[in-house]
C-alpha cells in the first residue's frame, strides 16, 4: 500500500474513532460544546500529526487498535492544554476582578439520578475524571489507562480508586 493510501485508511479510522473521541471528551469536558470543541481540535492536532504517526509494532496489522491510544493521548494532551489555559485565564481575572460583576442564581437541583452522576463527575479534579473516564467508562484495563496517561499503573489504580470513592461520597445524600 503506498503512502496516499495508508493516509486515506488512517483517515477512515480516524473518522471510525469519532464516536469514542467524543464520548471521551464528553467525561472530560462539562458540556456538549465543550467536547465537541476539544474533539475537533483533536482530530486538526491528528490529521496534522499523521504523516509521523509510526504504529506500534504489535498493532502495525490492525489501525484501529493502533491509532485508538494515540487519539486518546492527544485528546487528553488537548484537554489539559486547555485547562491550563483556563486556568492562568481564571487566576487572571481574580488577580484583576472586574468593577461590577453580575451574580448568576445557581443551577436548579435535578433529583434526575444520571444528571447528579454527571455533576459529581464533573466535580472530580481533572486527573480522577481521566482516570475513572478511560478505566470505568472506556473500559481500559489499568495498564492501557496508565501508558495514555503516561503514569505508573498503582497511580493510575489509586487514582481510580479515589474518584470511586469521591464519587460515593458526593452521591451517598442522594442514593440515601
């Protein structure tokens, strides 16, 4: 296969990656826009970075498997890039608040249980939420979980487990 055609295969299974990279993103991110926005910049960064893309040896034969940690990788290299940013913006505006700033009521309370869920999630610092979305939501073995995330596998287990628990405590007024 010459090289325009395995840029065009590795398209496809970019494309046949959406659905994961958006569900992915959909655990990192509070909200539908913000995932789609960090999806499509994933795909830019991939599409960008394909022609140095070098499969591991042990998937060379199957793209997907190949290119799935990588997509991941680079998801959550966006995320935290982004976060980041957000961040030295948040310190900015708290460092220089400005002169009169409006209040937001807050949010109603859902008794929806799926929508509690997805708030505690969200709650959760960043490296729990990675953690817990590739392990319990993607399914990820610790090992695979770990090598994305580029930690050892006991952080990446201790990790799990205490968003697990964050997530126990944060729904037990809830469940009851």
């Amino acid at each position: 296969m010459d090289e325009q055609e395995n840029s065009g295969a590795l398209r496809a299974v970019i494309a046949q990656l959406l659905p994961e990279l958006r569900a992915a993103a959909r655990m990192l991110t509070r909200s539908r826009a913000e995932a789609d926005d960090l999806v499509q910049e994933t795909v830019l960064r991939m599409l960008r970075g394909l022609s140095s893309f070098v499969p591991p040896p042990e998937l060379a034969d199957d793209p997907q498997a190949a290119l799935r940690p990588w997509g991941l990788t680079v998801l959550r290299n966006t995320f935290r890039e982004g976060w980041r940013k957000a961040r030295r913006e948040r310190d900015h505006v708290e460092a220089n608040p400005p002169e009169a700033e409006a209040t937001r009521p807050p949010d109603q309370e859902s008794a929806h249980a799926v929508r509690d869920l997805a708030r505690a999630v969200a709650a959760l610092p960043p490296a729990m939420r990675e953690a817990l979305m590739l392990v319990a939501a993607r399914g990820l073995s610790l090992e695979a979980a770990a090598a994305i995330c580029e930690v050892p596998v006991g952080t990446m287990k201790a990790r799990v487990s205490r968003a697990r628990s964050a997530l126990s405590r944060a729904l037990a007024p809830v469940t009851g």
